[in-house]
C-alpha cells in the first residue's frame, strides 16, 4: 500500500479550492485512500493509497487532477501540451537483450524548490519501488539539463570500460565497483546478475548521465534548488509501463507550470516521439451500467460522471487518461463511474434469500495447516492461479497430467489454469537469489485438473525449501511434524518422479489413498530454473487427506 507525504496547502493550490483537513477523508475515498496522519505544525498530511493498479495518484499532482474532476474545477480528459523539443536519445543495439526501453522529456520555466524537490524525488521512489518492481520492470532517472550535450547515448557495455564518481560518492568507480561498493549497487545489483554488459547513459561528449537501473552521476544526474531545466528519462523491460511511468512523470510536473519538450527516440529500426501519449479507448453500453451498478443512467449522466473521473465519452465511446493503463475492461470503466455517483447513493437491494450461512469444515483444517507451517519457520506466498505450460511442464521435466487451456488468452504466461503448485514455488525462489539463504515458502491454493472429461478443483499445499544443506531427511522432518500435529497417520511409498531425484522421492498415502508426494528436485530441474543450491519438495491434497482422514 504506497504511502505519500504532500502539504495541505500545496494540494489546496492544485486543485484551487481550500480544503480542510476534515473534508479530506472523504475525498481521499474518490482515489481509494485514507488519510493516515495530519501534523498541523508543518502541514504535512500522510495518505495511504490502496489501489496499486493506480500509479498515477502516489503523487499530490495526479491526487488533485482527480480532485479538479470530482469538484467539478475541469471536466474531462486532462490534456498535456507537449512542444516539439531538439533532443534525441540514441539506442543502440548492444542494450536490446537486456533493459531495452527507454521514454523520456525535457521541463523548463520553474525553479526547483526544496518542496518540490522532495515531491519529484517521493514521485520517483514510489515509481521505481512499487510498480517499477523495485527498479526491474522500470526505473527513472532526473538530471539538469543544463549539464547534458545532446544527442544522448543509451547503450550497453563492459563493466570495466566505464568510471564515473556516483551519486553520494567522491571517487570515480567501474561498474563492478559500483555494485559492490555503493548501497544502490548492493541493494540491485540482483537486477544485472544474469548480463556481462551494464545498460549506461551518456551524452554526446562521452560524459556519463547514469547506470540505470542503479545510480546517477554525481555531476548530471544531481539536481538540486533553482535548478530550471530538467531531463526526465525512465528506462525498463516493458515498454507501456516505459510510456506509462514517463506519462505520469510529465503529467505532474506539467500540472506544476512546467513546459514539457518531447523527446526523440531512435532505436536502429524505428523512432518514438515521448512523452508516448496513448489513445486508448473502451466501449461502453448504458445498459452495461445498470447491469453493474443497479442504477438507470441516462447517456448525459453518464458523460458527466465519467468527465468527473477526468475521462472523455462520445457516442458509448469512453476515452481513457495517457496516465492510466489498468483499463482492461468495460467494467473498470463503470467501478468510476459508481466512484463518481457515489455508493452511497445506489439504494440497497431488499433481503431475499434467508438461508444461514456457514464455513465450510474443510476451511478450519486448512487454516490449522497453515498456522502449523508458519509455525515451523514457512513463509506463506499467493501465487497466479493463471500460469503456462512451460512453466508447469517442460522446466519441471514432466509431461502434461490434465491441464484446463485458456482458449483466447491475452498472455503465453497466463494461458493455462495451474494443475499444482511447486513449480509456482520454485519460480518464486529463482526470482529472490539475492535474498539470504536458507528460503522456505509454502502456498495452500486451488489447483485444477482435467480427469476422464471432468474438470476438478482441490485444494493444494506444497512446501519448498532452499538451502545448502537441504536433503530428503530434512523435508521428511517437516512432514512428520505437519502430521503428527493433525493426528494423521500416514506412510511413503517408492514412487518414480521426473522432477524428482531418483531414489529420494516418494508418495504421501494416507488410508491407502495417494494423497501427495515428497523428495528432492531433480539437478536438471533446478538447473532449468537458474538455481545453484539444493531443493527440496512437498506437495499434498488437502481434499484427499480431509476426505480421507
């Protein structure tokens, strides 16, 4: 749940119209948000914001260009004046494997200030942190412009090829040194691991700008007071969350009274003018709203709610804001619009089932599973339960056993219902090789599969572990505890499992029903997912053993 800091009275000059601080509650529910803490002494309000599909309101600027919308200040699709900028950023092709996105403008017309300077800096970790998955999927830099000779060069090289003195350091260092020495680098030199070239910027007279997604420059990536001309560039592995980040960046300091200057992008086989400002759209039906929100909207109504929301509508078609990109459907669209009207408005529907209500028995059991698992040192995780063939299949070294496909899937990665959980796990470990060693992470879930023409849904647990020393015994240790503190009697059986090392893998019975299995992955395995350590596996039925026991 981000968390930002912004002044009252800064927010009562963006949205031009005082507000106090009781009246700001209950506007801070139109972005999904509660006010956390007002310290009057320095006017700072503290809010928390819910929705992390919203990355534009974790600043004060996109909070009060929806505010604007909701106190009918403006209306509709708030519009970004872009002039045509002379700056170019070059990609060359050595960056395409491994952060290969770049967007990025040019502000000028204010003086920097200590406020602002702390609200582009809030604006920029809250980016990086929460929707740029800490610095991976995007990361954003900010330089004085003045300090920068165009063209700039955005490319990759050999970590021992580059010096520079960082940011918060006085002595120039090779990128090697960067990620061993400075606290950025060690904190995300886990984004590089796999690459023997690093991603750098810099301009046309060979001056280095950053070390994306890592650390500025000392020199041009340090801004500080008064400065008037900034140089805004964000960098990823996605490039609408590239666009999306840029947009929301340009957005809030357009809102400040900047003037915003595109930049061109030129890859070696196309060129992007940014700020990258999507027309995104949607259709909608009035009679959709109804369905949904239960309230009969005339088509005048439902442009000015959805103009109060900052989109434009014409003819059932809905335009969405360039700094939105969570849209996916109709009913998205229609979650405003009952924003907009007010749920407290919509009348409640008359009581007419009174059947009473109950927890189903095998809920309890699995919440003692679960409480036993944390009890023995697990940490739980939730993972998609949309996921891929390859991943559930091929890297685990096993054939298809049933698997539900998704016909018109949007995603590869998303186009199968998962059939168990242990993969899951293990690609979750695969993704946290800078964390510590020993990991141990369980997930109890639904699985399904597809059995003699019959879709089936069960309820799963499996447990994975990591470490140096993880062995069979070790696994088998914390079954007999899971076990024997659910009064289950139980055995293992030899089983052959490809996932699994040979001769160090069995099958769970309990009352003579196979109920699970447990071992050590297989080398292979572990190796297919660019593990170096042992792993260690169990994975049961919760259906079958509640069934059963």
């Amino acid at each position: 749940m981000p968390t930002i800091n912004f002044s009252l009275k800064d927010l009562q000059k963006l949205v031009g119209k005082k507000i106090t601080i009781e009246e700001l509650p209950s506007l801070l529910s139109y972005a999904k948000a509660e006010l956390d803490n007002y310290d009057k002494s320095t006017d700072e309000v503290t809010a928390d914001f819910g929705d992390t599909n919203l990355p534009y309101l974790w600043c004060v600027e996109g909070f009060a260009r929806l505010l604007r919308g909701i106190l009918n200040k403006e209306k509709g699709l708030p519009q970004l004046n872009v002039a045509k900028g002379n700056y170019k950023v070059v990609v060359e092709n050595s960056i395409t494997k491994i952060r290969p996105h770049i967007s990025a403008f040019v502000v000028k017309g204010c003086k920097v200030d200590e406020y602002l300077l702390k609200q582009i800096i809030q604006l920029q970790e809250k980016l990086c942190e929460n929707y740029g998955m800490r610095r991976k999927k995007i990361a954003i830099g900010v330089y004085n412009n003045n300090k920068i000779k165009f063209p700039v060069h955005y490319k990759a090289m050999q970590p021992n090829k580059v010096k520079f003195i960082p940011l918060e350091f006085r002595k120039e260092t090779d990128l090697n040194e960067i990620l061993e020495e400075h606290p950025k680098g060690v904190e995300y030199a886990w984004i590089l691991e796999d690459f023997d070239k690093y991603p750098i910027l810099m301009d046309d007279e060979d001056n280095v700008l950053s070390f994306p997604p890592i650390i500025n420059s000392n020199d041009t990536g340090k801004v500080t007071e008064s400065d008037e001309e900034l140089f805004i560039e964000v960098t990823g592995t996605d490039l609408d969350a590239v666009h999306l980040a840029c947009n929301i960046f340009a957005y809030s300091l357009f809102d400040r009274g900047f003037k915003i200057f595109s930049v061109d992008i030129q890859y070696p086989s196309k060129k992007i003018i940014t700020p990258f400002i999507f027309n995104d759209s949607i259709k909608l039906k009035n009679e959709d709203v109804e369905k949904v929100l239960g309230i009969d909207l005339k088509d005048a109504e439902v442009k000015t709610l959805l103009e109060k929301g900052r989109y434009d509508y014409k003819a059932g078609k809905v335009l969405v804001p360039p700094y939105r990109k969570d849209i996916l459907h109709s009913v998205d669209v229609i979650e405003d619009i009952g924003i907009a009207y007010g749920y407290d408005k919509i009348s409640d529907l008359p009581l007419i089932s009174y059947t009473p209500g109950s927890t189903s028995p095998l809920i309890p059991f699995i919440d003692t599973c679960r409480e036993i698992l944390i009890g023995l040192g697990f940490q739980e995780v939730m993972s998609q339960i949309l996921s891929n063939k390859n991943l559930l299949y091929n890297k685990m070294e096993i054939d298809d056993f049933g698997t539900v496909e998704l016909v018109n899937f949007t995603s590869e990665n998303y186009s199968v219902v998962r059939t168990w959980l242990t993969p899951l796990l293990i690609e979750i470990l695969s993704k946290n090789k800078h964390v510590e060693y020993p990991q141990s992470i369980f997930e109890q879930g639904m699985v399904t599969l597809k059995k003699e023409g019959k879709i089936i849904d069960y309820e799963r647990l499996s447990c994975v572990s990591v470490s140096e020393k993880a062995d069979y015994t070790k696994i088998k240790q914390i079954l007999d505890c899971l076990f024997r503190s659910l009064g289950i009697d139980y055995s293992i059986e030899e089983e052959n499992h490809s996932s699994f090392i040979s001769g160090r893998v069995g099958r769970v019975i309990v009352n003579s029903v196979d109920v699970g299995y447990i071992g050590e992955i297989s080398p292979k395995v572990i190796h297919n997912f660019s593990i170096d350590m042992p792993v260690i596996a169990f994975e049961l039925n919760l259906t079958e053993i509640f069934s059963n026991s």
